[in-house]
C-alpha cells in the first residue's frame, strides 16, 4: 500500500472516532472563539482611545477658552490642562492579551507630581482578574493538553483492550505509531492554528511574530504527545490512562505554575503602585507646613538652573506649588526603583520557572512576542515619564520667568507620542520549550517502541520453545 493511502486509511480511521472529531472540531472553535474575543478587545480598546482622545481635544479646547488670555496664569492652567497619554495594542495583542485588561493603557497627566498620577488607577479587583482573560493563549495553554489526551490516551491502550495490539505489532515496517502520532500532532496544530492565523490576516499582524506563536504552540502540542506516549505505554487501560494525563495536566498546568507563582511572590515581596501614590502626596501636603526655602533648596538640587528665580510675594505661588510636587516625586525616587525592580525580578523568576513548566515557558514567549506583558507595560510607563519631564521643562520657564499664557500657548505645549512596539521574541524560552518537546517526545517514543519489541521476543521464544 502507497504512503498516501496508508495516510488517508489513518486518516478515516481517526475521524472515524465521534470522539476524536469532536475534540478537534471543538478546538476549532474554541480557538476560533479566543481569537475572535482578542479582536473584539483590542477593538474595544481602540475604540476607547478614540473616544478618550476626542474629549480630551474639547476639554483641552474648554479649558483655553475659560482660562487664557492676555494676562493668563501659567500655573493656573497647567493645572487644569490635563494631557492625554496612551498606549494603542500592538498587533499580536489579539493573541495574547496579558496585563492589558489589567493594566491602563489611557492615563491623562498634568504638571503635576508625576507618581500621584501614574498609579491612581491601579483599583482592578484581584478576584475577578484571577481567571484571566480568554484569548488564544489560554486556548493553547489550558485547553489544548485536554484535547490531547482526549485524542491521544488510548493510542496504544485502545488498541490492547480491543485485541488488535499483536496483530498490529507483527505487521511488517515501524513506521506505525510516528504515522498516527504525526497525523493527530498535525490535526490539532491545524485546528489551533488556522483560527490565529486568519485573525493575523484581519489585524494585519507580522508574519515573523505568528511564525513564533505558532512555533511555540508546535512545541507546546509536541510535548503533550510525548506525555501521552509515554503515560500510553506504561499502563494497561485506556481508562486509567486517561486520568493520568488528566492529573498531569492538572499537576503541570495548574498546580505547581500556581504554588511556584506563590513561591516568587513571597520571595519578592512587591508593594502596590498606590503606596508611592500616597507616600508622594504625603511629601507634598508636608511642603504646606514646612518653610518654603526649604522646598525651593530641594528642587535646586536637581534643577539649578532656576536658582535665584524663586522669590515671589504673598504666601503663594505656582511655582513653589510645582517646585513642592517635584520634590515629592524625587523623595520617593528610590521607592519607585525597588518597585519597578521587584517587577522585573518577578518577571525574570518566572521566565526561568518557564524553562522547566512547560505551560509557563509557552506563555512567556506568547507575551513577550505580543509586548503584553510587565517589560511591555513598565515601557509606557517610562514613555509617560519621558512625556512628563517634557511637561514641566515646558511650563517651568513661564513659572519661573512670570511669563504670561496666552491662548496661542495652548497649541505649543507638547503632546504624546505613542512609544514603540518593544516586542521580541524570548528565544531563550523557545529554544527551552523545544528541549522540553524533544525530550518529551524521545522519551514517549522509547517507551512506546520498547514495547513494541518485548511482546515480539516472548513470541519467538515460545516458538521456539514449541520447535524443539
């Protein structure tokens, strides 16, 4: 028999099964599903951006209106001046979300002490974001182990309980079980991947980042049939073996990814984003009761260049308010290095918990290529950082030097550039992740093809035995 039709009798032979056609056709959908729900989300929120981005042109247009003129106060208006910052998806984010749906990706900042604002909107509720979001990603992680033991349990075991194992082992060449295990590996890759790469088409996606999804899914997909190989093998009910697999996927997927995340949290205590929120505006509420030389001296430590510049008559004055936000921001600049390198410390445990959980490996290189993750978001906020120096150096010459806003000032204040894409591919992670699919696979393939021979040698020894 040709090699097409041993592949077409294979083929009819595995579709032939209610089972196996109905996992497959419920991964297309649910893959499907996943990636139409990440383009219904990164819609969402474009959508937001836009509408945000047209109030912001009319409350910035209300407030040049109502409050400049020929005489108009610099500081007055920078402080009613809110400007509009965002972080638009990049064009893998369909695929895996991330922190986006936890994280702002629209933040209006002022003049203003920059920490007071940047995590004011932290106020997600850890519970409802436990589940995490539905998107391709999760279908490949959580879902796809499911249809693997499902089509893939009993391989060998099926075959034992039906009484077709002998016969199928004294059949000439060895090419049996790589064809039927090649076969469902292609199935399942199939129904997982065309869904994604239909969405890339939509969403104008590049075709280098879906190669690497794609070939972390391959990888990903390998090592769960090298799992059901190796758990096929050694037991002796379909049955039974499939709920050992079940229990991997439980013991790999959810358990220790969940006990060792619990692990990198406690070894790397992280404070929340608010605490450098109130700790800021506690420095600046303290600048009220504090001599105003005082603040001044502070914020010449960093900007001399306004020395000399801080006189002013009366108890107030908007550059000493700015002056005492500045200084707010600068006193927790410490704070806010540990808590950014607490992040990224995390982040750093993880990819390396990545290399030996084969669940956490995928993820990490599904986001780092999408840009959704912690680096991903931790860069908007530096872009935001770079906005807000370009802010105050803007307003400080007009607080320092008394000089007038006028209306026609509004149109040179300086506005947000959306950063870059920073996502890269984590070949570290994927070159990992292909170790662990080789190893699983060679480790699946030599138990199956030991068993393979065992049953052959008791045959021709009791041949043997029946000849003399």
């Amino acid at each position: 028999m040709s090699a097409p039709s041993i592949l077409s009798a294979e083929l009819r032979l595995l579709l032939r099964s209610g089972r196996n056609l109905l996992a497959l056709i419920l991964l297309l959908l649910l893959s499907g599903a996943a990636v139409w729900a990440g383009i219904a989300e990164i819609g969402h929120q474009r959508a937001t951006i836009e509408r945000v981005e047209a109030e912001q042109t009319r409350d910035l247009a209300a407030v040049a209106a109502a409050n400049a003129g020929p005489e108009g106060d610099p500081g007055y208006n920078a402080y009613y001046a809110f400007m509009l910052t965002q972080d638009p998806p990049p064009p893998l984010a369909f695929a895996a979300i991330g922190q986006r749906d936890l994280q702002p990706y629209v933040l209006r900042v002022r003049a203003l002490g920059l920490q007071a604002q940047l995590y004011d909107s932290e106020t997600y509720n850890p519970e409802l974001a436990l589940p995490g979001v539905f998107d391709w990603a999760f279908v490949l992680i959580y879902l796809l182990p499911l249809v693997v033991i499902a089509i893939g349990h009993d391989l060998v075991t099926g075959e034992r309980e039906t009484g077709r194992f002998r016969l199928l082992l004294s059949l000439p060449g060895s090419g049996l079980w790589r064809r039927r295990i090649g076969l469902r590996y292609g199935a399942v890759l199939a129904a997982l991947g065309l869904p994604l790469i239909a969405g890339a088409i939509v969403m104008a996606a590049p075709v280098s980042g879906i190669a690497i999804m794609l070939a972390a899914a391959a990888f990903y997909c390998a090592f769960w049939f090298g799992v059901a190989m190796l758990i096929g093998a050694s037991l002796r009910t379909s049955a039974t073996s499939a709920a050992a697999m079940v229990g991997c996927w439980i013991v790999l997927t959810l358990l220790l990814p969940t006990l060792a995340n619990a692990a990198i949290a406690r070894s790397v205590p992280v404070a929340k984003g608010i605490d450098l929120t109130l700790a800021q505006r506690e420095i600046v509420h303290r600048g009220w009761d504090i001599p105003k030389d005082e603040t001044f001296e502070r914020f010449f430590v960093n900007h001399p260049e306004w020395r000399g510049k801080e006189a002013f008559e009366g108890r107030f004055h908007w550059k000493w308010y700015y002056a005492m936000h500045q200084v707010g921001d600068e006193a927790v600049a410490d704070e806010v290095a540990d808590y950014r390198a607490s992040l990224a410390e995390r982040e750093d445990l993880t990819r390396k918990l990545g290399l030996i959980l084969p669940g956490v490996g995928t993820m990490t290189v599904l986001h780092r290529i999408a840009d959704t993750d912690i680096a991903g978001q931790l860069a908007y906020q530096d872009s935001i950082a770079a906005y807000h120096a370009r802010l105050r150096g803007f307003y400080y010459p007009y607080l320092f030097d008394d000089r007038s806003f006028t209306r026609d000032d509004f149109a040179r204040i300086p506005r947000y550039e959306a950063r870059a894409t920073t996502g890269t591919p984590d070949l570290g992670s994927l070159v990992a992740l292909g170790i662990l699919a080789l190893l699983g696979l060679a480790i699946g393939s030599q138990r199956v093809a030991g068993l393979s021979g065992r049953p052959r040698s008791k045959f021709r020894e009791r041949g043997n035995r029946g000849l003399m």
